[in-house]
C-alpha cells in the first residue's frame, strides 16, 4: 500500500495516545489532514475513546489481520451464589484456538466444586486469598493457601477445587485449549447424579439409600464456611505430596528489573510441574516491551492495569495495531512479530501466558546485533548512529519517553 502522507498526517500518526484521555467528542474523528472524514453518528464515543487505533489506524498498519483483542467486560457473566465466572474463548475471540481465559471471583468460604478438566488450567491469584485441593492420578494429596502473584498448573484430567478464604478471591485461569468452557467441566455431582444408585450403592459397599439425598445438578459455586487453618487441615490428610508441586508461591520470588520496568518469568525452570508459562510485565509510563517474536508459542494477554498499545506484524506486510486497558484480553500468533507500549502515565502490568512450558522469544534488536554489521547495513540501509545502538545483551523492556500528563 502506498504512503502518501503529508507532515500533518504524520504528526496526526504520532499523537494517537492523545485521543485515549480525551472526551471531547469533537476531537474524535476518523480524519488525519486530508484523509477520512467526520463521523457523525451514531457511535459509541467510550470505545473510540478506549480505541484511537482502531478509529485512526497508524499509517503503518496495512492489509488484514483478524481480530486480537476482546475485553472481559464485554463477556457473559455467570452470577452463582457467593461468586461469579467470565470466560473468553474462541466464541468471543475466535483467533485464540490454542487458549482460553477464566476470570473469577468467589468469597470469603465459597468453593468452585470438586471438578475436573479436558484441558490443562494455569492460574494466576489476582486479589485476596484462596485454597487449592488437588488429588492426582498418584493419589498424591495437595492443600495449598495462596496469594496475589501466587499460581498453579493442573494438568489435564486431575481433580480439584478451589475456596475462598478470608475476604474472597478473585483469579485468571487459563486453559490449553480455545475451545474450552466453563460450563462444561467435569463436576463430582454431576457425576454422583447421573450413575444409578445401585451402582453408586456397589461402588462404595453401602446400601442405596445413603445416596438419596445427593445434588440432583450440579452445584459449581456455592457457599461454604471458611475452612479451618491449613495446618490443622493437613494433619486430617495423608501425607503424601506429589513427585512435582502443583503450585508455586510466584509472589515470593523477585522480577528482573530494567531501566523501563520489570519481567517476572514464570516458567519450567523454577515450576517444572507447568506446561504453560507465563511473564508478568509491568511497563513504567513510555516505556516498551521491545519488538520480538515467539518462534514455539502463542500469546495470550490480560491486562491488570494501565494503558497499553500493541502492533501486530505478519507476512505479507500485514500488521494493525490495537489499545488496551485493565480487564483486556489480547492474543498474540505464534511467530508474529510486536511490541506492548505503555501510552498511559501510570505503571501499566500485563500477564503473558503461552501454551509452552519455556518462555522463549527472539529479539529484533538482538538478532541484528548478531548477525554481521555488513549484512544488516546491506538490508537496511542503517547510519552509524543506528548501527550503534544494537545490543547484544537481553533488554526486553526498554524505557521512552513518558507522555505529557495533563
């Protein structure tokens, strides 16, 4: 496509972030120097206002890349008693086939019901605190307490469940699998509800009638009382922990900290039992993620705070760019090339998941540091300045300029 912009387009292009924090709707517009036109209505004003690159697409975006973004505000909320649960998956965001998110809450003693899953489940606590219970195929015994930062990988077919502990929870789940849904994990009452009891009678070597009053559906969120300390409730169980932890206590470990912010990595290295993994991000105002790829995994996004923008490069020269705020979800294919900038004045944090055990990427600014200056000259046609400022050690987040505050 052709770039045909004129100097005011161009500084139009560089102001997008500009639009985010202003609500002035006369100000709004899909117009940049002679290009575009008024939109008169009618409109949703709030989401071009969340939105500026979408509205006004940078002029380098080009040719079409589906959609990456979808936010947990606008999906179906499960109300149930004492707690409530939002997923995205491939319905609400179709593009993320290889990974779905949950985002739930439960309070202070309600429990999400002894289930299990077609899928692996990645968790990471959000606020408050809550109760882990994990019984694998080993007949290893797992009862674990955690906090914010705190996260936990159950593989594919274990039961669990999950409590909340003094003043609730509230946690991001995250499953290997885009098509999977809440509403259709394996429940015990289900279960128990549908064996007839005589074999329910057989199974357990009592007679049918102590079945009788068992759940005729399923519960999945219901209340409880807060459970009993952890020790006390331990001594109540064998002891007998499994081969590798199903939790890792992630909020006692520090991040690697950069000039523009800080990386925690949370992978098979220092939690083997995972098979996803993660990087929790937090970008200081103008500070950037910098260009990369992943060359094994997708990328799934959820933003916890701040403003955030996000190019999408893939072949063909095709890339778009997309906003995001707290509560987003963002969906990154595996080998496409992006970046996350911070265009707020405040700290802005993500979570990273990716459906591979290793965090890995590949560094724009690296690979040209590596490869031989000659070459990279002979491609890009770099000055002395530029050339320079390759690095070959690891930076992925680097800082900028923070924008103006009002």
């Amino acid at each position: 496509m052709a770039n045909n912009a004129s100097n005011a387009d161009n500084a139009n292009n560089a102001s997008n972030a500009e639009y985010a924090g202003n609500t002035d709707n006369a100000i709004v517009q899909p117009v940049r120097g002679t290009r575009g036109a008024t939109d008169p209505g009618p409109r949703n004003v709030a989401l071009d206002l969340q939105n500026p690159d979408i509205l006004m697409p940078p002029d380098t975006d080009n040719g079409s890349i589906p959609n990456l973004k979808f936010p947990f505000a606008m999906a179906h909320n499960r109300l149930e008693d004492g707690g409530w649960a939002r997923e995205v998956t491939v319905r609400e965001l179709p593009i993320a086939k290889s990974m779905a998110g949950v985002n739930m809450r439960l309070d202070a003693g309600v429990v999400r019901e002894l289930h299990w899953h077609k899928e692996a489940e990645w968790a990471y606590i959000l606020q408050g605190n809550v109760r882990l219970t994990v019984v694998d195929s080993d007949y290893s015994v797992v009862v674990d307490d955690l906090k914010p930062g705190d996260v936990w990988l159950i593989p594919t077919g274990i039961p669990h469940s999950i409590q909340g502990l003094e003043g609730g929870c509230e946690f991001l789940l995250v499953f290997d699998d885009g098509n999977f849904s809440e509403n259709e994990t394996l429940l015990i009452t289900e279960f128990m509800a549908h064996t007839p009891p005589s074999v329910l009678a057989k199974n357990f070597g009592i007679d049918a009638e102590h079945f009788a009053n068992i759940p005729k559906s399923e519960k999945y969120i219901f209340r409880q009382p807060v459970p009993e300390p952890l020790d006390v409730v331990l001594q109540q169980l064998p002891d007998r922990p499994p081969a590798l932890a199903y939790t890792w206590h992630a909020s006692e470990h520090a991040p690697a900290h950069y000039e523009g912010g800080s990386v925690k990595t949370i992978d098979s290295r220092d939690f083997p039992a995972t098979t996803l993994s993660a990087l929790i991000i937090e970008l200081e105002p103008g500070g950037l993620r910098e260009l990369h790829w992943h060359p094994d995994a997708d990328e799934w996004q959820y933003y916890l705070e701040g403003e955030a923008r996000m190019t999408v490069f893939d072949a063909t020269s095709k890339a778009r760019t997309f906003n995001f705020q707290a509560g987003d979800v963002g969906f990154v294919p595996r080998t496409m090339g992006h970046y996350i900038e911070n265009i707020g004045t405040t700290t802005m944090r993500v979570i990273n998941v990716f459906n591979s055990k290793h965090c890995t990427d590949i560094s724009l600014n690296q690979w040209m540091a590596l490869t031989p200056p000659a070459l990279v000259q002979g491609h890009l046609d770099l000055d002395d300045v530029a050339m320079a400022s390759l690095r070959r050690d690891r930076r992925p987040v680097v800082p900028g300029t923070p924008p103006d505050k009002d």
